[in-house]
C-alpha cells in the first residue's frame, strides 16, 4: 500500500530495532486526511502484531508516537509527526505493507 501523505525516513538502532519517521505539514482542510492515514497505519500494526504493542525494551514488538502541533500563519497550517518503532520482524513486515525503502 502506498501513503500519499506520510513519506518515512528509516535509520536502525544498535539493538537489533529500527525507527520509521514521517512528518507531513499541510493546510487543515486536508489535516482529516493526513490523521485518517496515520489511523490506517496504526490500526495495521495493531491488527499485524496484537497485542505486542509497548516498547522494545520492555519485550514489545513495536510501538509507536503521533506528535501534532498547529502553525499559524496566513494559511494556517497542521504538522503531524509519526514515528513507529519496532523489531527486525516488524520492520520487515513494515517496508513490505507499505512499501518504504530503507
């Protein structure tokens, strides 16, 4: 599945995990569209590994932070940040669903 809004950036831990990043800055008529596609990729990871979901270092499987601020301005805008953290396996399982590289 490609995403339109969210564009993840990959880089690897020391400890066997990896981190996927995304940012997306966008006018708020378009903010429901960008959360829709974070909902979508959260849901996926919450379907894919259930119940696995808490931070590696506890023996989660992946885990992940959604970060929202607003921009004022004379087009106001919605900045959303998504970083998904997870294991070799999710990871893997990460790039083939959603097509990222890296």
């Amino acid at each position: 599945m490609s995403l339109r809004w969210l564009d993840f950036d990959y880089s690897e831990g020391s400890d066997d995990t990896g981190v996927f990043d995304a940012m997306a800055s966008v006018e708020l008529k378009y903010a429901a569209d960008v959360e829709a596609e974070i909902a979508t990729v959260v849901a996926w990871a919450e379907a894919a590994f259930a119940g696995r979901r808490a931070p590696v270092e506890e023996s989660g499987e992946w885990d992940c932070d959604v970060g929202v601020i607003d921009e004022p301005g004379a087009t106001p805008r919605r900045c959303f940040s998504l970083s998904i953290t997870g294991t070799a396996t999710f990871c893997e399982a990460f790039r083939e669903r959603f097509d990222v590289q890296g």
